[in-house]
C-alpha cells in the first residue's frame, strides 16, 4: 500500500510539474486543447492542463538570419554573387505558429528568392551604388509576403557584392576613363572662362582711349625688369598721334 501511495504521490507531482510554465517576459505560449488552437499565454506564470493542453513558446525578440551568398545575373549581364543579413520578428505568435510549419526556414528561403528577383532586375551600377533603396524594396516586399505569418521584416542589409576579377578590371578601367573625362570638362569650362574674362577685360580697356596706353607702359616696366638685352615693343598709333601733336604745337609755340 505504501509503495502505491509514493507511485501517486509521484504521477501527482510529476503531472503538477508539468503543468506549471514560466515564460519570460519576450515569450509567448500558443496553447492548444485536444489539438485545436485555445488561447496565447504569457509572460508568467502558465497552467498547463497535463495530456490536455500543449503549449509550443514562441520567442518574440528580434532575430537575426544571415541568408546564404546567392548567385545571379544582373539586367546587363554580369554573374555576381551577393549574401546578406535579415533582421526579422514575430509579432503574432498564432498565425506564427498557426499559418506556417517553421517560420524561420520559411522567412529565410523566401529571403534568398527575394534576393535573387529583385537584384537581378538592376545593372551592376545600381548594385554598388545604390544599396539603401535596394535594401528597402527586398523589405517592402518580404514584409508584405510575411504578414500572414504573424512575421514582421525591420531591415535587410546586403553585405557583400563579389565580381570576378575581369569585371573588377573593368571597372577600374571605366571608373579612370570617367575621371579623365571629368578633369578635360573641367579644363575646358577653365578655358571658357578665362577667355570670358579676357574679352570682359579688352572691351572694359577699349572703352577708355588711355587705359589701352596705360596697359602698354605697365608691360614695358615689366619687361624692363627681366633680363633681356634687347626689347621690340610696339608703340600703340595712338600714342604715337599725340606725341606728334605735342610736337607739332612746341614748334608752332616757338615759331612765334
């Protein structure tokens, strides 16, 4: 008889055990009750009615899924390969048990066709330069598809973008084929404006009948300065006629 009682006494506390959960405050329990969905529990202290019920946890922090490198062809023909990081977590955690048999195997296959899709409807250009809106339309769209999973997308991070060595040449050969074109535009916007400015600076000196005098004696002290034996320096004929009409009125002065 005793033997009996202790057996019991131990189904007794074995079954009260079982009963009693305590989930943590980022951990919901989906309960079931013969099979059929009965309530989420949690955080806490959880009753479990032994053989009746069945609870499956569900962890509600943000997880974090590295999607395998993945290779595809881009819009202008170039095999490349890509890997990238998802930053997901579940916000239902019915549906999330409910609608799908794993979700993170679900979320992280579906990631990977994503990634191929939408990538390789860009060039190579867009690939490199242009991550930010990349990584928010693979979001935009495996946000929408997970919704029914209870499964909310908060970020996707392509990591890296690996090219063969042919197309990495090529590229530099470009990238120096860009920069040789940018250093001859602005050369030549160089010499557009210095010849804007030269013709600025002919008519402001034309306007003035001794400026352009002014400007041949302030050539003639710089030269003078240099050091060179001999100078041929062209007198402008308008300095000329107004030597000759000093010269001309000294005379009529004397003669009379």
């Amino acid at each position: 008889m005793e033997i009996v009682t202790a057996i019991l006494a131990t189904v007794v506390l074995g079954l009260l055990a079982s009963a009693i959960r305590i989930l943590r405050e980022y951990e919901r329990g989906v309960v079931f009750m013969l099979g059929r969905f009965y309530k989420v529990k949690g955080p806490g202290l959880v009753i479990i009615i032994p053989v009746v019920q069945q609870m499956v946890k569900v962890d509600l922090r943000t997880l974090v899924l590295d999607i395998p490198t993945q290779d595809l062809i881009t819009r202008d023909n170039v095999s490349v390969k890509v890997n990238a990081v998802l930053y997901f977590r579940v916000v239902d955690s019915q549906p999330a048990i409910i609608n799908v048999e794993n979700y993170m195997d679900a979320t992280g296959q579906l990631a990977q066709t994503t990634l191929r899709s939408v990538l390789g409807q860009h060039e190579l250009d867009e690939l490199l330069a242009e991550r930010e809106r990349l990584n928010r339309d693979i979001q935009a769209i495996l946000d929408q598809q997970t919704d029914q999973w209870g499964i909310k997308v908060s970020n996707v991070e392509i990591k890296h973008v690996d090219i063969d060595e042919s197309m990495i040449r090529a590229i530099a050969r470009q990238a120096e084929a860009e920069r040789e074109r940018r250093a001859k535009i602005i050369h030549a916007d160089g010499e557009q404006q210095a010849a804007e400015k030269l013709v600025q600076a002919a008519r402001e000196l034309s306007a003035e009948s001794g400026a352009m005098q002014l400007r041949y004696l302030q050539t003639l002290t710089e030269i003078a300065g240099e050091k060179s034996s001999t100078i041929v320096f062209p007198l402008p004929v308008g300095l000329v006629d107004g030597l000759n009409r000093l010269a001309g009125g000294d005379s009529g002065g004397n003669n009379a």
